[in-house]
C-alpha cells in the first residue's frame, strides 16, 4: 500500500518540497497522499492539491485538524490504513 516515505524542509514552504518530489521521483499528484500533523502540512497539500491524512499524535489536536478540514484524520497509526483506503476509494 506504501511505497516509499519522503521527509524534506524548504524555508520557502513544504509544498515547494512536495513540488521538488514529484518532478525528482516523477510523480502525478494522483499517485500522492500527504500524512502530516499541524496546520502547515494540511495548507501545503490543499496548495499543491493533493489528498492528506492528518494524524492526532503529533503536534496538532483533533479540533485543529477537524477545523482546517484534512480529508481523512487519524487517530492511530493503524488507522492510516483506514485512511488512506477511504480516500484511494473516493479518487476513483
């Protein structure tokens, strides 16, 4: 279900690095899902349009997620899975 798993920092903005990865690793926005935990990460995808997880153990809460609308929220690692599924579902 995961291929790879990318981390990377630009003082001018995380969608920029997410730009950068998909030119560099060759990449559609379509084959992309952004996993992140503060209000940044859910700015950056909708930016570059892409889908996003947000997960509760990192270093935003659930009503900061909630509020800035991620598309999936969860609450555990195994709930990625879950996550991930619902919106791989609601692409096609």
């Amino acid at each position: 279900m995961i291929d790879f798993i990318y981390s990377g920092k630009s003082i001018f903005g995380k969608d920029k690095v997410m730009t950068h990865l998909f030119e560099k690793e060759g990449l559609s926005k379509q084959e992309v899902i952004y996993v992140g935990d503060e209000k940044r990460d859910i700015e950056a995808s909708k930016k570059v349009g892409i889908p996003m997880v947000a997960v509760t153990w990192g270093i935003s809460d659930f009503k900061t997620l909630e509020m800035l609308q991620s598309d999936q929220i969860a609450h555990t690692p195994g709930d990625l899975f879950t996550c991930v599924y619902q919106l791989l579902n609601s692409i096609k």
